[in-house]
C-alpha cells in the first residue's frame, strides 16, 4: 500500500513503547463522512505483537498492584488533566474517525474524562468488610484483589468513552491492561493512549495492539496470559470471547445488543416523548446500543405523537459532523450503511409502512459519505425483523397499541435486555412498567439512551452477560474477593 506522507501513521503502544507491528502494515482510517480523507494510518497487528503486550503486561503486574490505590489513582487524575487539555482535538479525531458530531464528540471525551476523575478517587474507597468470625480471638475481613492481565475489546461507536470506562477501573483496582480497540477508531484510541503515557504510567501497565478482531481479539481471547476479558460488541463476537474464555477458564464481562423500546402511553406529554424518540433514536445516527428503535405508542395520543415525530425528525440537518448545526452525521462504515439500507428494504418488504426517510440522501455535498436519512416506519409487527434485530442506525419502528399491557408485553417481545423507557404522568402505570420490564436499565419520562457514570451499567437476557460495568459495580469484574481469617 503506498502511504499518504502527509497523513500520520500511529504505532502500537507496548511495554511503554510505540511500536510497528511485526507486519510492518499498515491501515487507513477514513472519514466516514467523506471516504476519501484519511485520519491516519495504523497498525494491522499480528499475533506475535498481541503476545509482546501481555508479557509487558504480566512484567508490569506486580509492582503495579503493590502501589496504594491512591498512587493509581494519581496517574487516573494526571490522564484526565491531559485529555482535557486535548478534548477538542481528541474530539475532533473521533467525529472525522466515526462520524458522530463534534458536540456530540466533545460531550463524550469530557465523559471520559470524568470517568478517569470517578475511579482515581476509587483508589480512596473501601476494599472489604469485616465479618465477624467465630473465633473471639480471630480477624475474618475480604479484600478485593485484582486479577492480574486483562483483556478489553472495544467497538467503534464510543471509542473514547468505552475504553475509558474498562481501562479505568481495571487499572484503579491493580490490574495491567492490553486493549485491542475496533480498527475503525484506532487513531481515536491511540490518542487516548498517548494521554496515560504522558501521565507516565509506569512501562508495561498499559499496551494497546490495533487491527482486525479475528487475528488481534482472537489472540487475546485464547492467551493463556490474560486473565479476564471485558468486550462490548456484537453478539456473534460475544459469542466467540465467551466459547474461548470458559475453555480456558478466564473470566468474561459481555456487552453487547439491545432493540431499545419507548413506550408513549396516553397520558405522556407529547413534547416531551417526541424529544426523548429523536434524541434516544436518532442522535449518533442511532448507533448506540440503547438508542431507541422501537417506539411503541398507546392508540390516544398516537396520531399527536407521529405527526409531531415526523415534523421534527423533518427538521433535523444530516451532514459532516464538523459543520455547525448538523445533528446527525453518516453511520460510521460502509457495511454499517448497508446493514441499515438492508433492513430498511426488509422493513417495507415485510409489509410496514415506511412514513420517512429509507433512502439516501440526495444532496450532492453528501455523496462521498455513509449516510442515509432517519427513517421512521409504522404499521410494524412486533415479529418483523426491524422490531426484533438489532439495526444500528437512525431507524424507528412505531407500533401502535391499545392498553398499557399490551405496551408492556411487546417490549418485552425481543431477546434483548439493555434500555427501555416510558412517558407517562400515571404513577401506577410507571410502576408496573419499572416492575415488568426485562431491561437492565428502565427510565421513565427520559430516553433510553445516555447512561450515568456512577450508575451500574448492562442489560439483561442477550444484552450482556457477567457483572455490571461502571460505577462501583465495575469492582465486580476487575477483582476477585480474598476472605481472610487471622487468628493471633
Ligand atoms: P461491531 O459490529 O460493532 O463492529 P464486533 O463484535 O464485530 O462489533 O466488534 C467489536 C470488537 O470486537 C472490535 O474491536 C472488533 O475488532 C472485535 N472483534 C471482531 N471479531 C472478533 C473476533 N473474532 N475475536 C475477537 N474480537 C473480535
């Protein structure tokens, strides 16, 4: 491949060191808003490289868990100064790597950020409790203890934040890391990077290997070295980490789908709903796994509702997520494109009533890039593709419903579990739905998507599988208990 000169080439960063992959290949990132500029080159590692990074990570093991968590903690805090000397560039990277807009991107490097600030001041906290023993003599307490090498296998569509919030607490609670990010946001991922080595993280503490999921994922998922793994993606690759880590007996953490459900009962304010529909569904050109797909909406208030929904998704600026005022930019690949191009001709096979959007756009300034237009069908049932799979685009599927029960049980319909959200001023009908619903996270009167910080994170059924991630669930994953028994 002849190389660009202008345009950087990022390396792997192992033992504390920016290394070539023994490839000696490389790989361009492109806009995903105009295919043909290129935002860097990086590495299209090997196997060899993945096991070059756990060895530094295993030498680095020991002296890093002998610091306090406090010690840690300052290397999080001096990251997190870094990275907001550098939020808009930084920021800048991912909206040209992945598309998303520039507010957009900021928003989700300043989460980074706090994400650091969160768990450096984690080093300060509780370990263990007390239990009181038997013996009168004797001492029992547990400690958390960390695992030693982990894995972290991130996706393209946070690639600031998702890092972060694996890399973060890993590190606070003494573990050393090897992070394998998806190739679309590698450069995105190695500016990441570059701020924990300036915050000087001792060598080997944290490696990142860039290239495909197959040669690189595949290597950490079967490293007799690494000993847990945390991955965010699809449920195929899922799959494949979880199969790998059980045969070798490592520790898994999953995140992986959702098909999101809002429910506008009745009663809901209609504003409001509209807002949380296009916000949760639609921003990030629906590629978040708990945006919004499925907009289920009580018979009362449903013609209200999907005029107001299609006036304002009317009102929404597609274009390079640069430019001021755009509101949504491309899907982040080509493939990506296709898949939702694809269900969007399933959708309209299958009998739904395309209402907006399904196409492309025309506008010729639009036509280097991967986007389409946000599409909202109606008449869908609940068994066609587009209300049961997983899009990942700017796709709604507005059902219409009689009661609240029924509301209830379609949500319900899917082999998801991530988000799921109702507008509603009943309180007994917020109830129940907080009580019925099969979601790890459940709003009521707010989107289904954006998470919190300090708040445990995950879904149920085939969303994720192991403990929560974020907040102090996250100790869950990253530590093993020791139960300790001291007798004098
Ligand atoms: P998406 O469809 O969101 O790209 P993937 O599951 O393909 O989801 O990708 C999520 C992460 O998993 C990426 O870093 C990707 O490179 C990695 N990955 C893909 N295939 C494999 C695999 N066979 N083994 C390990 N990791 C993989």
């Amino acid at each position: 491949m002849t190389v660009q000169e202008t345009v950087k080439t990022y390396k792997n960063f192992i033992g504390g060191k920016w290394l070539s992959s023994s490839t000696e290949k490389v790989k361009p990132s492109t806009n995903p808003a105009n295919k043909d500029e290129i935002v860097g080159y990086v590495q299209i590692s090997s196997e060899e490289d993945v096991d070059q990074a756990v060895e530094a990570a295993k030498l680095a093991k020991k002296s890093w868990r002998k610091l306090t968590g406090a010690a840690r903690g300052n290397y999080l805090y001096k990251a997190a100064n870094i990275m907001e000397s550098r939020l808009d560039e930084i920021a800048e990277t991912m909206t040209r790597e992945m598309g998303k807009t520039f507010p957009e991107a900021k928003g989700e490097t300043a989460r980074g950020i706090a994400i650091l600030r969160y768990y450096a001041g984690e080093g300060m906290r509780k370990t263990g409790d007390v239990i009181p023993a038997t013996d009168s003599k004797a001492l029992m307490y547990t400690d958390r203890v960390p695992l030693g090498v982990v894995g972290l296998i991130t996706p393209w569509n946070f690639p600031v934040a998702i890092p972060i919030w694996k890399m973060a607490p890993a590190l606070i609670y003494g573990n050393t890391v090897v992070i394998k990010p998806a190739e679309d946001t590698a450069v995105t991922a190695v500016k990441v990077i570059e701020c924990m080595e300036e915050a000087g993280f001792p060598a080997g503490v944290v490696n990142l290997v860039t290239g495909r999921g197959s040669v690189v994922g595949n290597r950490m998922i079967h490293h007799p070295d690494i000993n847990g793994i945390s991955f965010t993606g699809s449920n195929q690759t899922g799959k494949l980490v979880a199969e790998g880590a059980i045969a070798r007996g490592a520790k898994y953490q999953l995140e992986m789908g959702g098909k999101n459900p809002i429910i506008i009962a009745d009663d809901a304010d209609v504003d409001a709903a509209v807002e949380a529909t296009i916000s949760g569904g639609l921003s990030s050109t629906g590629q978040k796994c708990t945006a919004t797909s499925r907009v289920i909406v009580q018979e009362g208030i449903y013609e209200r509702f999907k005029e107001r929904l299609i006036a304002r998704t009317k009102e929404l600026t597609l274009g390079d997520g640069m430019k001021e005022n755009v509101y949504m930019g491309p899907s982040a690949n080509e493939g990506q494109l296709n898949t939702v191009l694809s269900y969007i001709e399933k959708g309209k096979a299958e009998g739904a009533t395309l209402v907006l959007g399904g196409n492309r756009p025309k506008d010729p300034e639009l036509q280097n890039g991967y986007f389409v237009e946000p599409t909202i069908f109606e008449n869908v049932k609940s068994d066609m593709a587009i209300a049961q799979e997983e899009i990942f685009g700017p796709v709604l599927a507005l059902i219409k419903v009689d009661t609240i029960q029924k509301a209830l049980e379609l949500a319900n319909d899917v082999s998801f579990g991530l988000s799921a959200s109702i507008f509603t001023k009943n309180i007994e009908n917020a109830f129940e739905f907080i009580d019925e619903i099969d979601a790890g996270l459940v709003r009521v009167n707010f989107e289904t998507a954006g998470v919190e910080l300090q708040a445990p994170f995950g879904g149920m059924k085939d969303s994720s599988s192991g403990s929560r991630e974020q907040g102090e669930a996250a100790k869950e994953f990253f530590t093993s208990i020791k139960t300790v028994f001291v007798k004098p």
